[in-house]
C-alpha cells in the first residue's frame, strides 16, 4: 500500500456488526532484518478481541456493562451463544497475546490454503477458527516444559472422575497436559523414535485430547472418546485420521505397560476407534460425494 510514517487506513470488517478499525503506521523498519517467519505478529495491546456476531460496537458496550455489573455466570449465554470461546474467568480486559500470534500466524495459513488454493482445510485448522482448544495449551508446542514427574495412576484417576463432569477447562487442559507429558518423556527415553515422530504424537494428542475432547468435558476414559469418525465431518482427511489413530493407540499401550489400564480396555479402545472409522468414513462419503461444498 507504500503507507508512508503516521498515515491512517480504516477498514470495515463484517458488514452486519460493521466494525470499523482505524490503523495508523507508527514505525517502518527499513533494515531488512526482520524474519518473514515471526509475520504477521501482535507487539502489544489490551483488552479482549471482537467478540463475532455479537452485534457490533453498541451490543459490546451494554454486555460489557452488564457483565462488570453482574460478573460472567449471570451472562454466560449471551456470551456464548455465537460459539465463541471466552475464558472461564472473562473479563473485557483479558488479553493473551500469545494466543493471538498463535491464532494469527495459523489463520494466515488457512485462509490462504482455502482462497488462493482452493482447498478446505482440516480439522485443526477449523477448531483454530473455532477456538475448540484450550489457549495456553499451545505454549507447550514452542516452550517445552521442563521435565517433571508426574503420577500417572492420579491423573488416570482425575480423568475419569472429570468425564461428564462440571470441571472447568482450564483444570481439564492441565491433567491432559499432564498425561500428554507422562506418554511423550517415556517416548524420549525410550529413544527409538526420531524427534519428528513424537513431536507429530505430542500434536495429535494435544488437538484432541484437550482442543477437540476438552470443551466436550470428556475424556480419553469416556464413552465418546473413540468415536474419531465424526471428525469426518470437521473436515478430517484420512490421513489426518490415521495419524490420529496411531497417536491414541500408541499412548493406550504405554498406559497398559504402566499398569494405569488393564489389556482388555486397550482391545476395546482400539476396536471402537476402528470401528467409528468405518461408520464414520462411509457416512461421510455417502453425505458429501455429490456435494461440491462437501468435505470429498
């Protein structure tokens, strides 16, 4: 656009809400230094995003008043209600700006994949989209934890206790945390598997155990757990589905060789995932074969 030093630019964003974003150049680095890798990026900031369909500027400002009024619980549903995320203790003023560069970065990828290659994206990108992932679980994808010890037959314990149950997902994301970093130090010391490999398991867990499981409130010890054929329908690929499989039956083993689970539950995880599969493959391909908006 050759914006030069303090020149504005404002633009419209969703013609119902009718946004209007005003932007004003501060600073232009000439230098040539800078890594494509770390743009786009947010430097700093304040305050919760747009919240989408929500009504625009005028609707913001009254739920915002009536939440500072009357807290959260007593509006959760009109925050909720587009099925958008909001942390379990909102405020206007919560902002993660870690969540943002990691949502940008990954939105810039999707909506190139989608309008200048002309291809739907899978299901990791559209829970990104869709916020059905904890924020924060991500900083264990670029800032590895340290090493710690973790009480698996506890958190075994705390995951099947928290099926169903009213448990936050914050408190949900970090027992799976847990259990995600108990399978992947095993895979480590173990030592057969290349780097690529378990971070590729560490990733297939964390998108379902906690992005796609957690607002769910299940676990990987509910009756939901191996019905990975609806993912299908989020626009799953085969491939990303058998690596999905392969991490879940790879941790289910280490669970057996833990003594947390017995050999018999493992069978039957590993048949129903195989099973939901099946249904879920053919029902998909009957559904969206002849739709040329479909997922085929």
């Amino acid at each position: 656009m050759d914006l030069k030093l303090h020149e504005q630019l404002s633009f419209y964003y969703d013609s119902g809400d009718s946004w209007q974003v005003n932007l004003t150049v501060t600073d232009i680095d000439e230098s040539g230094q800078e890594d494509g890798n770390n743009l786009p990026r947010v430097i700093d900031g304040a305050g919760f995003e747009i919240l989408e369909d929500f009504g625009g500027v005028d609707r913001l400002g009254e739920i915002a008043s009536l939440v500072k009024r009357d807290g959260v619980t007593a509006h959760r549903s009109e925050l909720n209600w587009s099925g958008q995320w909001v942390p379990d203790n909102f405020t206007f003023d919560f902002y993660d700006q870690d969540d943002l560069n990691f949502r940008l970065k990954r939105l810039v990828q999707a909506y190139r994949q989608v309008y200048e290659n002309h291809l739907n994206f899978g299901a990791k990108m559209a829970a990104i989209l869709d916020r059905e992932y904890y924020p924060g679980a991500h900083q264990k994808e670029e800032e590895p934890a340290p090493s710690v010890e973790v009480d698996l037959p506890l958190v075994v314990q705390q995951l099947k206790k928290a099926d169903g149950s009213n448990i936050t997902d914050g408190k949900l994301a970090r027992i799976n945390n847990q259990l995600i970093a108990a399978f992947i130090e095993d895979l480590k010391k173990n030592g057969k598997l290349s780097e690529k490999t378990v971070k590729r398991y560490h990733d297939e867990l964390t998108f379902y155990l906690i992005g796609y499981l957690t607002p769910r409130k299940a676990t990987l010890f509910g009756w939901i757990a191996t019905d990975i054929g609806e993912l299908y329908f989020k626009g799953c690929s085969d491939d990303e589905i058998k690596r999905l499989r392969a991490a879940l039956n790879k941790l289910n083993k280490f669970l057996v060789t833990q003594g947390v689970v017995t050999p018999q539950w493992a069978r039957e995880f590993k048949q129903g995932l195989k099973n939901s599969i099946e249904v879920g493959h053919d029902y998909a391909k009957e559904t969206f074969s002849d739709n040329d908006d479909g997922l085929w």
